[in-house]
C-alpha cells in the first residue's frame, strides 16, 4: 500500500512525529505477516466483537421501495454499534505491539471514542479522548460509556468546539508523548500509515460482503453504498471491490442544501489539512470552512486521500444527500425493518433506494449499515417526524 494515493495523502507533520509514524508503518506491516498477529485479531472480532455480520435481505424495504433488491451489510451488530471497532481493535492490539501502555483518541459523534475506550479497557492501557465541548454536549450518552468504561474525556475548547478540534488536540498531545502513546485515528485519514492500515483493518467489511454475496448469489452485488465522513467504513467496503464488476457508490453529508453541508468530494478542493493532502471544503486563502450536517460522524471538512483518487479516477462515484433526506431513510427504515440506523448510513439509504428504484428487479444493491441509531434518538426527537 503506497504512501500516495496519485497526487493526494503524504504525512504532512511535524519532524518529531516522522519515527513514530515509521516504527508504526514498521510494526503493522510486520503484523500483517504474523500468523498469531492475524489469529487473535480473528479471534477478538468474532468472540468480543461479534463478526462476522450478517448481510441481511431488506424485503419488506425492497417491495415499498421498488425495483432491485435492498441488502444491508449489519456493521450495527459489531460491538458498541458501530464498525468504528474493527479499526479501534486492529490499533490496540498494533499499540501492545509497539509496547505502549497509553492511547489516545479523538471523538466527534462519540463513537470512535466509544470503540476505542471499550478496547482500552480490554487490553489494560491507559485510554484518553479529546473531544469538542459542542459534542460533549449534544453526545451525552456516549460521554457516560466512554467514562464507564474507565476512559477520560477531555474537553476541547478550540475554534468550532467539534471534531476537527478534537483531531488537532489529539496530535498536540502526540508529538510529545509519542514514547509511550499510540494515537488511535478513527478514520481513514491523516498522515501515512493512518489511511493505509485504518483501510486494512476496516476490509474486513468488503471481504465479508464479497464472500457473502458470492455464496448466496453466485455473483458479486450490482451496486454497493456507503456513507462517507473520513472515509474508514466506505472505504474498507470498496477495498476488496475494487476489481469486481460491482458499481461503487460514496454518499457525503449535503446538509441542509444550499451551504457546502459536509461534502468535501463534492463541493472541496484540494489543500492540506491534518497531514494529508486531500479533498477539503476551504475558502480561497485555504482556511477551513465550518461544516454543517444533522450527522455529527460525517461532520468533517476533510476525507481520507484515497477517496481523493478514487473519485479522479471515476472508480467510485461519490454523491452527497440532504439532512431531509436522510431522516426520511431514517423512518422508512425504522418502520419497514424495525432497524434504527445511525443517521450517517441513513445517507447512503436514501441514496440506495433512489438508486435501486430504477435498477431491475433481480438486481442486487448491498448498503453498508454503518452503526445503529442510539446515539441519534435525541437528535432525531428534537427535529420531529414529519409524519
Ligand atoms: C463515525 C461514523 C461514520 C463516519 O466515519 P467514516 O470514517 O466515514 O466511516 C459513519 N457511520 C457511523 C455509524 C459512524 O459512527
């Protein structure tokens, strides 16, 4: 796996950092080569944090909606609700490698937070979490596990007091602790080796659904969809589709319409921003603009890079979708399947049924589900049905 993605990725970084992100490229590509590495990563997933995942037939969805079938990959019955674990367990296990008793993270919706407090607390390290005071407010509930879990939370206080915060409080503390810290990033996104290995880890959804749909189908899926906020859960989907037949579909925040909403492939430009070289949402002189999106996990200005390349390269196809249009995936879902997704795979719902409206009927859309709607029910309170 390269350190470029075309012109875009790189470790954009200050000096002091370049030997940890070397020891860590070191440690996980040897990792990638060690049996009882891979065995009790295997064993971890499957005993602790539930894989594999179902890949489930949405029918009663499929006959309202119309047209090719709706299948959901289930990353909202991974541990703690989300596929935020694969990546948080494959970086712990990487952080025992290394020797380093501490982590630290960033946290925007709460869930990565969540995810990696859950495997500090497994392994016995020492688990920090930076987040913005914006998010500490309106995520209490994932406050409270991340501290039941015997994690600290430390409030951010910077700029627009969300996630972007968080990311440029959690490498401040890095660069002078990196003897005995490892960073758990919790997207694709950053400096070499983060979209690399946060890709790695997270292909273990796009392996599953590959396997999944050629036992059961004979065939990979038509079309496949995911929601894109860094980029870790729509990017370990497509990883192993790459070179299949299957249509590959990214779906961005849009926000309310109207504004950049959190759309970065979409309506950015490239620039740099957390040491990667990238899609940003950004003014002329390059300052960041503020996002906006009823999903905080896709709340982000920046993508992983590899997206970057891969909408150049017109391989994937990324969209974005409106706050209103994914609420009413998010009922129609509710209702029809009795599942409440989390308001970020909502987004590539409702592109997905778009989508399959005007696919044949023995055609096959697979959307990864990228977390379940726990986190959201307050949010989704304070708007209202519009039913
Ligand atoms: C964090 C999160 C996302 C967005 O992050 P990606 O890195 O783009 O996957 C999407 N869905 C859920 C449920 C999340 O928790």
């Amino acid at each position: 796996m390269p350190e470029w993605y075309g012109p875009y990725g790189g470790a954009y970084v200050p000096e002091t950092l370049v030997p940890a992100l070397q020891e860590l490229e070191k440690a996980w590509r040897e990792s990638r080569r060690d049996p009882s590495f891979q065995q009790r990563l295997r064993t971890l997933l499957h005993e602790w944090g539930g894989r594999p995942t179902p890949l489930y037939f949405a029918e009663r969805l499929t006959r309202e909606n119309g047209g090719a079938g709706i299948y959901l990959k289930r990353e909202d019955l991974v541990h703690g609700g989300a596929h935020k674990l694969n990546n948080a367990l494959g970086q712990g296990l990487l952080a025992e490698r290394l020797g380093k008793r501490r982590i630290i993270a960033e946290t925007g919706a709460g869930q990565h937070g969540v995810a990696t407090a859950m495997v500090g607390a497994m392994l016995g390290l020492t688990t920090e979490v930076y987040m913005g005071e914006v998010d500490i407010e309106r995520q209490r509930p994932n406050v409270l596990r991340m501290r039941l879990l015997g994690a600290t939370v430390r409030p951010v206080r910077a700029g627009q007091r969300t996630l972007k915060e968080a990311i440029n409080e959690a490498l401040r503390d890095w660069i002078t602790t990196v003897r005995d810290t490892h960073y758990v990033l919790g997207s694709a996104v950053g400096p070499h080796p983060f979209p690399s290995l946060v890709a790695d880890f997270q292909s273990v959804i796009g392996k599953e659904i590959l396997h999944q749909s050629r036992s059961r189908f004979g065939a990979e899926p038509d079309l496949v969809v995911a929601c894109v906020g860094g980029g870790s859960n729509a990017i370990g989907t497509f990883h192993p589709l790459l070179r299949t037949r299957s249509r590959l579909l990214g779906v961005e925040a849009g926000g309310e319409g109207g504004g950049v909403g959190a759309a970065s492939l979409s309506r950015g430009s490239p620039g740099v921003l957390h040491g990667m070289r990238t899609y940003l949402l950004q003014d002329e002189e390059g300052q960041i603009l503020p996002t906006e999106s009823v999903s905080a996990g896709l709340d982000y200005a920046g993508v992983g890079p590899e997206h970057a390349r891969l909408k150049d390269s017109g391989r994937v196809e990324y969209v974005s979708v409106s706050n209103a249009e994914a609420l009413a995936a998010f009922h129609l879902l509710s209702r029809s399947e009795g599942i409440l997704p989390a308001l970020e795979p909502a987004h590539a719902l409702a592109e997905a049924l778009r989508r399959a409206r005007s696919l044949p009927r023995d055609a096959r859309v697979v959307v990864t589900l990228s977390g379940r709607g726990d986190k959201d029910l307050a949010e989704v309170e304070r708007i209202g049905d519009p039913r």
